[in-house]
C-alpha cells in the first residue's frame, strides 16, 4: 500500500472516496459523450480508438475510426494488411509508428493468443506498442477489470485533486499518479470511471481554459477548495523540436506526372511516397545571406547533386513556391521547393520512384508534409 503522505499527498478515507465515485459517475451518466468506440465492449474496436486518440483529437479520430474498422474489420485483417494501405487507412493522423505497432500486435494475437484478444491485463500489456495507459484502458472498458488508465488528463485532474506537487511530464513520477488511480477506480464500473476522468480532463479541467467552478468534482478538489487552481498541475517545458532546412524537388515528366519517392530509409515517414527530398546543410541554410552570383551557384551545386543521386537531369523552371513548414515532436521542418521538368521518364537509380499522375496521386500513402508540398505548388507563382 503506497504512503502518499511521503508524497506530501492527503489521501481521502472510504467514505469520501465512495463519495468522489458516486459524484464523478453520476455526471458521467448525465454529460458522456457519444463516441462511436463507447456504444461497443469489443476490446478490438476499444483498442483501434485508444491508440488513434493518442496524440490526436476526438473529432478528428471519428471519420478515420470508422474507415479503419471498414477496411480492417478483424484482428486477422489487421495482421495481414498490405502495408501502403495500411498507412493509406491512417495518412493524415501521424505518429505512424502507431498503426506499425498496431500491426505488430495483430500478429501477436493470431501467433500468441490464437486470434482472441488477450482478457487480462497482463496479457494485454504484452502487445506490441500498448503502454501502461492503454492496457489500463482496454482492461477496464473492454473486460471490466479494475485497472486504471493514467495519460495526461487524468494526471493533470489528479494534480488539482490532491495539489501534487510532482511534474507529470516527468516518467518517473507517472506511479504517483498510477497508485492514487488505484486507491480512487471504482471497482464496480472501472471502465466508466476512466472514461468519466477522461471527459472531465478534456473539456472542464482541460490543460487551457478549464471552468473549475463547473467541475463536478470542484468540492473534492483542493487546488480548488485553497485558491490554488492555477498553480497545477505542475509541468516543466518540453525541449523544442530542432530546426531542420530541407530541399524538396518537384520533378514533372512530358506527361505531366510526379515524380515521387518512397522512403525506404530511417523510421520518420517511413514507407509513405512524397518528392524527392534532401536536408540541406549550414551553408544553404543560409542561403539568403549571399551575395546573388553564390545564390546562383548554389542552386546549380544542388541540381548537380539531385543529377547525381537520382540520375535524372531535369531543366529547372524559374518559379517561385512558398516555402513549406511542418513540425513534428522532435523535428520542424522548413521545406524550399524547386520545379523541374524532364524529356525522359526512365529510372536507373536504384531508388524506389515512380511517375505519378495528379488523377492518382490519392493511391499513394503521402504523410501530412507531402500533402503540404503538392498545395504549395498548386499555388506557385510562375
């Protein structure tokens, strides 16, 4: 049993916790939301909407949740899914190590667990890309097992409850938040208690603009009672992502196609198709510092080597297109676009390409960035 007095933390006796379960489930049953995944106990369709929510916002997920479930209606699907149209059933949602783990773990069920879900939260735990949060989420809605699922809403309403003074962007410190989850988790109805502190962390105790004083629980929660509201929960700043300069060509061949890449490289857009891309070093990073004869020279210096690496010799158009700026968690990314048009649509590059036309540009898997690029150079000024 955890001593949260070493935490500074005062825990409630049973009858305010049987108190705070009552309260917080009877405003979940007047004001829960209506979301396709909650009119269903299939822990398969529970687990698509929780890892599609991770990261990303309820109304988005919704369209993406249904075309998912269509496409892949079984975990046996799932499993054996063509990877371009897997990541074609989540292009636009990001975070793509996602839906590869998501396969990954589809596997696991037809090779480990025969093809069923696994029932425990051990088990669950075991499958590929679900953390502690997800295995508490899945154990409790799908199989009602009183386990809680701890992400940052929950941290943050638990912040305010107890006035906890621990950052909860810092991993370490996510137990104090599991262990006050499981003193609090309503045994009888596990899944509608997560579900409950969810709705309450992204709406009334949401990270900006929360309404404490529309809080069903505001008589519960000392950061309220105290005039301390403010202060919590208490949350250090993330490192900024790195600026990254990045050259993208736009290559069109007499026919009028693209000429697209896949990335078959690192793991950041993996297996998605976009332009030829290339990250520029310090100096053409600074290209709007030089003089206009080295501005033409280093134009000419990365022509020579797209030349080089892909073997094909466009003739560069003079067109001006806006510069594309996209940030991921760790990487923003400035991208500078150059028209280029070509006689020959031949490849000897070893590279994966391939000449696309505008008409079939939707069957290729394209990550947000690619999506960026193909507006701006509709929108080019010639």
């Amino acid at each position: 049993m955890t001593d949260f007095k070493t935490f500074g933390i005062d825990m409630w006796d049973q009858n305010k916790i049987q108190d705070f379960r009552r309260t917080l489930l009877n405003w979940y049953d007047q004001e829960k939301r209506d979301l396709p995944w909650r009119r269903s106990k299939n822990p398969y369709h529970i687990w698509v909407s929780e890892i599609m929510l991770q990261q990303t916002q309820v109304q988005t997920v919704i369209p993406y949740y249904h075309r998912f479930l269509e496409w892949f209606p079984s975990i046996q699907e799932l499993a054996y899914a063509d990877e371009e149209r897997l990541l074609k059933a989540w292009e636009g949602l990001g975070y793509y190590s996602r839906v590869r783990n998501m396969q990954k773990a589809a596997l696991q069920i037809m090779t480990e667990f025969d093809g069923s879900f696994p029932s425990s939260h051990q088990d669950i735990s075991k499958l590929k890309g679900i953390g502690p949060y997800t295995a508490g989420a899945i154990a409790s809605i799908a199989f009602d097992l009183p386990e809680p699922a701890v992400d940052g809403n929950v941290m943050r309403v638990m912040a305010r409850l107890f006035e906890v003074d621990y950052d909860i962007a810092d991993p370490k410190n996510r137990n104090i938040f599991q262990a006050l989850m499981e003193e609090l988790i309503d045994p009888d109805r596990p899944g509608d208690f997560n579900q409950a502190l969810m709705d309450l962390g992204t709406d009334i105790e949401s990270a900006k603009n929360p309404k404490p004083e529309q809080s069903p629980i505001r008589f519960f929660c000392a950061a309220y009672l105290h005039g301390t509201y403010h202060k919590y929960p208490i949350k250090l700043p993330k490192k900024k992502p790195r600026p990254i300069q990045i050259q993208a060509f736009v290559i069109r061949d007499q026919a009028g196609r693209f000429l697209l890449e896949k990335n078959n490289q690192g793991r950041l857009l993996g297996g998605f198709w976009s332009f030829p891309i290339m990250e520029t070093d310090f100096i053409s990073q600074q290209l709007d510092l030089f003089q206009e004869e080295d501005l033409v020279m280093e134009t000419i210096s990365k022509s020579d080597l797209f030349q080089q690496v892909y073997q094909i010799k466009p003739t560069w158009i003079d067109s001006y297109i806006a510069p594309v700026k996209h940030t991921f968690s760790h990487q923003k990314w400035t991208i500078s676009l150059k028209e280029g048009l070509v006689r020959e649509s031949k490849f000897t590059s070893e590279r994966e390409l391939a000449w696309v036309s505008e008409a079939d540009l939707d069957n290729y898997p394209m990550a947000t960035p690619q999506k960026k690029m193909l507006e701006a150079y509709a929108n080019r000024k010639k």
